[in-house]
C-alpha cells in the first residue's frame, strides 16, 4: 500500500495579506497552531531576499513557538545559509530566486553550478537539517543533486499545473512520473509542489514514491473561499445584535 504522503502548508501567503495592514492579523503563529490542529506534517515558508511576504521575526517565532518542523525555502546565498543555521528548521529546500518574479518560476539550475553548490551543501554536512533541492523533472537535475550527495528533492509541478488547466498536462505528467521513479532507482527521496489544487493532485498523489507534497497559495486562497460566508454571518449577526 502507499505510504500516507506528508503535507507541508506554505503560509508565505497568509504574511503577504498581513503585511497589507500594519497590524498582526492574520497572525501567523494562529495559523500555525490550525495546522497543526489539523495535523499537517510541516510548516513550510519562504524567506526571500526581498522579504516580500515571510521576515526574519516570522521564521525565528515559527521555530521557537515549533508548533509543527519547519521547512525553510530560501535561495543559495550566504545570507540565507547564516539565517538557516541560526533557525535550525527541520528542513531546508533550496530554490532558484529572482527578485522580479511573481513567485518561484522553475527548478534549480543544479547541473550547471555544480561547484558552487558543492561548496554551499558541505556546510550542511554536520547540520542536522534535512536539505533538499527543487528541480524540474528533469534527469539530468536529478543526477547532479544526487552528485552533490543530496538526498531530497521537490519536483517542480508548476508547469504541470498551467498545463493540467488548459488539459494539455500529459507530457508534463509523464515526465513527473519519469522523474519520480528515477528517484526511487537512485534511492532519492521524491517530493513535489508548486501550483496544487484539489484537481491537479490527484493525479500528482497518485504517483508511488511522491512522499510530501508542499501547498501554499490554493490553500489559503480556497480558505476565502470556504471561509467568507461563515465569516461574513458572524459579522452582520454582531453588528445587528451588538449587545448579544
Ligand atoms: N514548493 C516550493 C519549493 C515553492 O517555492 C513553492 C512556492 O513558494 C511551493 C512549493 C508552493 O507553491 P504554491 O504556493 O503554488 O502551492
């Protein structure tokens, strides 16, 4: 039978509505406490250079409060490797950044900065820290972090997911399904996220060796959702029986 596949909940978002306001709310450490309610496996959150969402008080209060073992997305600069090692979380994924982008837009070029890399991942030789590295299903990625003696990876499934929604995924899904088996037969530990939602993962959760999935943005979008009208009841109930 299939192993029961971990899931990590990214809550960048839940910051970047935060941030919109001065204020604490949504507070990030109720969030937590509901994730961990609910019994998800990992808090997962991007600090990025430009702190547009996640900050360095979020991922230091996440670990310290260790609701849930938090994963750390962050790209391969010295920067973030000395915030890594101050937070110890219990994972770290690292991922290709640039400043302009809407949000991660592919896999790590891993092949081709196999030396910079190989320097960057000695460090966390003595780290007890699970790293990984977030790559394209692409082979040839997958054998350079199995170079680099990584032994974690997430599948990069956004261009899965723009595919599965103009029902044109099929090429993208075989090479997911390629990519994950080629893990099993290197003994790689095969995750994946990007892009999500309760459609497209099915098909992604289907695939044997898939063990964690990370999912941020449908999440907390389809909390608005799911969530608005109870939301809105509660409010109009008060605002028109204030004494109650
Ligand atoms: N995994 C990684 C490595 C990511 O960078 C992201 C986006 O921050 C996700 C998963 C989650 O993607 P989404 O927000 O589209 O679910």
């Amino acid at each position: 039978m299939k192993k029961k596949i971990r899931l990590g909940v990214n809550i960048d978002h839940v910051a970047t509505l935060r941030n919109a306001r001065n204020e604490n709310f949504p507070d990030l450490l109720r969030v937590a406490e509901i994730l961990r309610d609910c019994n998800v496996d990992l808090i997962t959150v991007h600090l990025r250079e430009d702190r547009r969402h996640i900050n360095d008080k979020d991922v230091e209060e996440l670990k310290n409060r260790n609701y849930l073992p938090l994963n750390l997305e962050m790209a391969a600069t010295d920067e973030m490797k000395n915030i890594c090692f101050k937070t110890n979380p219990s994972s770290c994924c690292i991922v290709p950044e640039r400043r302009e982008e809407l949000t991660t837009e592919g896999g790590l070029d891993v092949k081709n900065q196999l030396d910079y890399l190989g320097e960057f991942v000695s460090e966390f030789k003595d780290k007890d820290i699970k790293l990984s590295f977030f790559v394209d299903p692409d082979i040839d990625q997958i054998d350079a972090v199995a170079k680099l003696g990584v032994k974690i990876i997430e599948i990069h499934t956004g261009k899965f997911a723009i595919n599965f929604h103009k029902k044109n995924h099929h090429l993208e899904l075989n090479r997911i399904k390629q990519a994950a088996e080629h893990c099993l037969e290197i003994g790689i530990d095969c995750h994946a996220g990007h892009g999500l939602n309760f459609d497209n993962v099915k098909e992604i959760s289907k695939i044997p060796n898939i063990i964690e999935l990370n999912v941020g943005h449908f999440l907390i979008s389809n909390a608005i959702m799911d969530g608005l009208d109870m939301t809105i009841r509660k409010f109009m109930k008060i605002i028109n029986h204030p004494s109650i």
